[in-house]
C-alpha cells in the first residue's frame, strides 16, 4: 500500500476502535494487535463495516517467540580457522520460556496471525493475537467469520499446539493422529522425539526414542565462494556497460 493509504487504515483503525486494537506499522505492512477477548468483534467488522471490508482471509499461522531475538550462529565475531559448534550460551530448544536468557518486547509465547485483504479498498492488514496461557494456548476461532481458515488454523494446531476455541473440526492436518507434541514449536528438538523402522521379527513398523544425539555442527568459518565471487563482477560489468 501507499503511504497514504497506510496512514488512512491507521487512522480509521485508531478511530474505530480505540484500545481494543493496537496498532504498528512496520516496513511498510500495518499490524492490528487484538485481545482475545475482542477478537471476534474486531473480526467482525473488519470484514463488514465499509470503512474496511477486510472480506478475504488470505493466511493465518501461529507463531512460536520463544528464544525471539536469540542466535546460536557464530558469524563475523569468530576466528578465521576451524570448526566448532558455533553456539553462543543457550539456544533455542535448550532453554523454557520461563527461563529464556534475556527479556524481550513480546509480552506471550503463542499469537495466531491471520493477513486479511480487503479487494474493494485494495488494502491489507495484518492481525495479531497473543494466547493468554503459554502451558495451554487458546484463541478464539475465525472459522465462522471467514470460512476459508478452516484447514490453516488445523495446520496451525497441528504444529504449533495453539487450539482454536469454537473450531467446528479441529485436528490434525500434516503429522500423523498418534504424533506426540507439536513440531513447530521452537523448543521441539529438530531430529523429532521418535523414530520408526519395519521390524522383520514383528512385521510392522515399531516406533522407538531417537538414537540420534542432538547437536549443532556449525562451521566457524566464513567463506568468500569463488562462484559468489564471479557472479558479483559479472554483475558490476553489466551495470557499467549498461
């Protein structure tokens, strides 16, 4: 959107609802943070009332700010020779978000985003909910407002474990009925907490704990490829020649 416009949603968003919503602007995409307690009023109009009509729902995703801000990459601050594990203190999985190593600007752990698109005004809009309750996040359900969420706020359950109260049929969508936590979550090791093998003896596949020990491997060195190189100067001469 243009600047104008972007000005214009702020202000009629400001306008129109106060406290209820607060409102960002970040690299040019506005942002609408909702309690969940006013969710589906705000929803509600946005998508009907004609200073918005916010009628198409274009994605929604949940979100995970545990470690938020954090790096375990070791980059320009490394030597010049060698390898290590390149993690700097504690990392993302290796630590609770009770216990995370510094305080960020995030006041949860869980939000759910929806992006709407409002065609008539030719605008868009980015809506954000914290889940109250880190140990069992919850938001209402968007599903009855815009139907077409149905199966995002499934996926969004399915892998980040944030359940969507009202929800006409949630479950699983991606990972298996019988799959243990949720993969998403940044806590959730990366090589998964289960393995599977066809077991010869007991002709089916048995599910057994991981046998792989987690760890990072990340190379402390940073390397000027020669192809990157290359294509770089190839790059300039064009710019010069035309």
């Amino acid at each position: 959107m243009s600047d104008t416009q972007t000005n214009s949603l702020v202000e009629r968003l400001s306008a129109r609802f106060g406290d209820l919503v607060k409102v960002t602007v970040s690299h040019g995409q506005t942002t609408a943070e909702v309690a969940a307690a006013s969710l589906l009023s705000v929803a509600t109009a946005l998508r009907d009332e004609p200073g918005f009509r916010f009628t198409e729902a274009v994605d929604l995703c949940g979100v995970d700010y545990l470690g938020y801000g954090q790096t375990e990459w070791d980059t320009t601050d490394v030597t010049s020779t060698g390898f290590s594990r390149g993690v700097e203190g504690e990392a993302i999985g290796r630590f609770t978000w009770a216990d995370r190593p510094r305080d960020v600007a995030i006041p949860r752990r869980f939000a759910s985003v929806v992006h709407l698109l409002s065609i008539e005004l030719n605008q868009r809009l980015r809506v954000r909910v914290f889940c109250e309750d880190d140990s069992l996040p919850v938001v209402p359900s968007l599903v009855h407002t815009w139907p077409g969420l149905n199966w995002f706020e499934r996926e969004s359950f399915d892998l980040f474990g944030i359940i969507y109260d009202g929800h006409p049929d949630l479950r699983r969508i991606l990972t298996d009925y019988g799959f243990v936590g949720h993969p998403f979550r940044k806590d959730f090791p990366l090589i998964g907490n289960v393995e599977v093998r066809y077991d010869p003896e007991q002709k089916r596949v048995v599910y057994e704990p991981v046998s792989i020990e987690p760890r990072v491997l990340v190379p402390r060195v940073i390397r000027d490829d020669a192809d990157l190189i290359q294509a770089k100067a190839e790059a300039a001469d064009h710019w010069r020649e035309n």
